[in-house]
C-alpha cells in the first residue's frame, strides 16, 4: 500500500508525505520515520523503500520548506523544536505514538535533536552520512552561500559540492539526477534554512539521546574522519558505529542497499518485530 496526501500540521504549514506499507495485512506494523537532508524530499529514499516497506510502515514526510510542502519564506523563524513539533504532529496524525527514526545528512542532524528531546518517542535511530554536532566554520559561511543562492540558484550550490557529496564511484546519471532534483527547492526556503538548521549546534543533546543509536558514515566521509564521528558517536551512549567503505557523505544514496540492510538488522536487535512475530505467530 502507498499513501500520499498532506495534513495541515500548522497555520502555516501543509506537510505533504507518502506512507508505504507492504507488511501482511493481517499485522500491526512498527512505523519508520525517515527524515531527508537538505534540498531534498520524502523521494530521497527511493531505494530504501522496498526493503524496509516489506517489514515496516514507512513514513516520509516533506520537511517544512522542501518537496510538495509550503515552500517557506526568507525571514521564516527556523528552528530546530519547530521541526521536531511538525513531524510529532504528523505522527499523532497517523496515530503512532513511538517509531523508529532514521535522518539522512542535515536529517540526521534534526533526528539526533528530536531523539534528544522526545525520548518518549523513538524506540531507536539510525543517522546516515551526517554532520558532526557542530559544523565549525558553517555559519561564517553563510553569507556567501546566502549571495550564490539569490545570485545562480539552488541547482548550482548543489552542483558545485556533488562530488564530495557522491563521492568517486557514483555513476554520472546519477549526479545529474541528483542535481535536478536538488535544485527544485525554493530559494526563499535555502535562505533562511542555510543560516539556522544547516549550521545548528547539538553538541548539547547527544548525551540526552536515550535510545539505541547507529551512526553510519563512509572512510572518507567530507563532512569527518572515522576518528571524528567516533568521538562524537561515543557521546551517545550504547551508540555503535558502522564504517562503509568510500568516500561520499550522502551515504544513504550511494551506499542505499548496504545501509538500509544495516539499519534493518540494527532495528531487529533493538526493538524491532522478530521473525516470528512477523509471520503473526507471536
């Protein structure tokens, strides 16, 4: 079964989303929650869907700004309690009350967040390809990126970091691809989600994550070493690390297959339905 409709989660806000759910109609499936990174949408997740929709109910919402949701405007108030109160909303629309939550790049950033500050929530999280808890040197960057954005565009910010983004093995299609789709996001929404979300500081909320935590990241990741996001990763505690090889940050593009199996197993051990309780003999 798929699902897309949109669901009126603030004044301000229609938050489109897409609901896939291939368990055994006879079941009462877990729900995930997937959050995307920056210039992106519910669609990111392409390749993940099929493997975690045969277990699971798979939420993918828009967030604020992005996708088929409102596009924000410039001097909108980002902040990172407004977009963990806009996906709750969406949950409490569905009538899930706990899930499992997985965040991609800027995603990850706000899952660790919402993980931190609705730890009644979320049974477990899964973070791909994702910054550290402090991007140092972001926000002194900010105005130049703000004058590209209004000057070229969002397809061409995206273009210009593609490679460290895709890193060397992705197929040129698939950069294309990558970039087109980037690139339909409103520049008004860029504007003021650059200088507040994109460079949002969560040192202060790892040590408040309480649940089992998977942090995924690549061997030369260009968002941190191995060694960088292992010191931070270990601020979450019973956190573990899984390293891929390669050397993307978009992790859950081009590593889809090997991360979503990861994230399944990581799943299956902390909290997820077991084999026999899939088949319903639980």
């Amino acid at each position: 079964m798929v699902k897309m409709a949109s669901y009126r989660v603030s004044p301000d806000l229609d938050m489109h989303y897409r609901v896939d759910d291939f368990t055994d109609p006879w079941l009462q499936p877990q729900t995930i929650l997937m959050l995307h990174g920056n210039a992106e949408s519910g669609l990111a997740w392409y390749a993940w869907v099929p493997k975690l929709a045969r277990h699971y109910r798979v939420v993918r919402p828009d967030m604020r700004g992005f996708g088929a949701s409102a596009a924000m405007p410039s001097d909108y108030p980002w902040s990172l309690d407004r977009l963990v109160e806009d996906f709750c909303a969406l949950l409490d629309h569905l009538g899930v009350e706990r899930f499992h939550l997985v965040g991609a790049k800027i995603g990850g950033t706000i899952a660790r967040a919402f993980a931190a500050r609705r730890t009644e929530r979320v049974i477990t999280l899964t973070v791909v390809g994702t910054p550290p808890p402090l991007r140092v040197g972001a926000a002194e960057r900010v105005p130049e990126l703000i004058r590209d954005f209004e000057t070229h565009g969002v397809e061409y910010w995206a273009r210009q970091n593609m490679g460290s983004r895709l890193g060397s093995a992705f197929p040129p299609k698939g950069v294309e691809w990558w970039a087109n789709f980037m690139g339909r996001t409103a520049v008004s929404t860029q504007l003021g989600f650059m200088g507040t979300i994109a460079c949002a500081d969560i040192r202060a909320d790892l040590p408040k994550i309480a649940c089992p935590t998977l942090v995924i990241t690549t061997e030369q990741s260009g968002l941190g070493t191995v060694e960088e996001t292992r010191a931070w990763q270990q601020q979450i505690a019973g956190s573990e690390l899984l390293v891929l090889p390669g050397n993307s940050y978009h992790v859950a593009a081009t590593h889809a297959d090997s991360a979503a199996e990861a994230t399944l197993d990581f799943i299956a051990r902390h909290g997820g339905p077991t084999k026999k309780e899939e088949r319903g003999n639980g």
